[in-house]
C-alpha cells in the first residue's frame, strides 16, 4: 500500500455547498462531544455521514475503535523491524552503538544525539544502546531503508532484515513509510475513515511476513482489525 495521504483541508467547492451537499454542522451531536473534542474535529465526521449526526456519531467512535485496534499490530511492527534493523547493523559493525561507526547523514546523527540527550534527561544516567535504540522514533528506521541508505547499508547488510523480502528495496521503503505515516495520524487522533483501511492491513501483515511468518501469524491471532472493519458504518456515496 503505496496509498497517497488523503487531503484533509479539502473543503466543499462552491457547487457542493450551494446544492445543499452535506454541511459539518455539528448542532445533532451531544453537547459534551462538541464542547471536548471540537466542532472542527467533528464536523469532518458530519461531512462524511452526508450531514447525518448520529450517523457522524458512531463513525467517530468506530474510527477510535478502529485506530485502538490497528496499535497492536502497528506497534509490533515497528518493534520488530526497529530490532531486526538493530540486529544487523550491530553484527555488521561490531558493537551495539553502531551509530557511532555506520556512514549516516547528518539527519539520522542528530535524531541519535537527541535521543541519548533524552534518554540521559529522563534516567539521570549514562544511557545504554539499549535505551537509545527504544527512544529512537519509528521515522529513523524507516529511513535506513531510503534511497540514501542504499549502497552503504541496504546492499551490504540491511537486506539481510527482511529475509523473506525479494522485491525493490524502493517499494519496501514506500510500504514502510505508507505503515509509519498510518501509525502518526493513529497516535495524533486524527480521521482514518477515509482510508483504504483493508489495503492498508494487508500491507502491515506483508512486511511481518518479510520479517518472518510465524511473527505475522502471532500478531494475528491478537488482531481484532478485521473484525472491527466488518462493523464499519455505511455512509452515503459521494
């Protein structure tokens, strides 16, 4: 799922608004939703429920639901490939803070350098390699597997990550990237209604797979996604 990010500004054209296209009025939902989660927030829900508010109601909450249930997966995703990643450069430089020996860019540097100031700020203490790697954001390992990674870690080691992986390291970089740009609007509370929620699923389970199977079939078993895509509200057509 190279799936492109949907524009959330875009706003009714004029025609739209004129011909009595749903509104994000948010006068038919419960006071209190409006009053702690925001008429902006919530009137998105009321343009997409064709100005229906109980109908922009439960898609709200089902879009919470759906949000709690893609953390689990989404989580073990970013752990497995922040390790796999780890592991291997690790090997392939000989110690555990390979950041201080691996050719990376002046980005990736800084991303290190902040994470150890945090880790020292938050422990009081020298930080471990350990807890760097933990503090190190999803985004800094996404990017390992970029363009500008290619010839000084991906040829020589980073491959070595996803074994069962054996297409262009480009379409398993956009596929990452597509996970970590999910897994930000998840954590920022942001609408995922629109989305293609079922590609993107099948996208997640793809790269476990690349990782290993039997880790895309542990997840799976603790996966409650498909079955909260299956309650998904049926809005009118646009």
């Amino acid at each position: 799922m190279h799936h492109g990010m949907p524009d959330d500004s875009q706003q009714p054209d004029d025609a739209e608004l004129s011909g009595g296209q749903p509104s994000d009025d948010v006068n038919g939902l419960p006071e209190w939703m409006v009053n702690f989660f925001s008429a902006a927030r919530l009137g998105e829900y009321v343009r997409a429920a064709g100005g229906d508010a109980t109908l922009a109601e439960r898609l709200y909450w089902w879009n919470v639901e759906v949000s709690q249930a893609f953390y689990l997966p989404l989580k073990s995703l970013e752990v497995a490939v922040r390790n796999a990643l780890h592991d291997q450069l690790s090997d392939r430089y000989g110690r555990a803070d390979w950041w201080a020996a691996a050719p990376l860019g002046v980005n990736s540097l800084r991303l290190v350098a902040e994470a150890t100031a945090e880790c020292g700020r938050r422990s009081g203490r020298q930080p471990t390699s350990d807890d760097v790697v933990t503090r190190l954001a999803f985004g800094f390992w996404v990017a390992l597997v970029s363009s500008s990674y290619d010839r000084h870690l991906w040829v020589p080691t980073l491959h070595r990550a996803f074994p069962r992986f054996t297409g262009r390291r480009r379409n398993l970089h956009e596929s990452l990237n597509t996970m970590r740009l999910l897994r930000n609007r998840i954590s920022h509370h942001e609408p995922i209604h629109h989305r293609d929620l079922a590609a993107d699923h099948a996208t997640l389970y793809r790269l476990l797979g690349f990782l290993r199977l039997e880790l895309a079939a542990g997840v799976a078993l603790r996966d409650d996604v498909p079955a909260v895509l299956a309650r998904r509200p049926v809005l009118p057509k646009r």
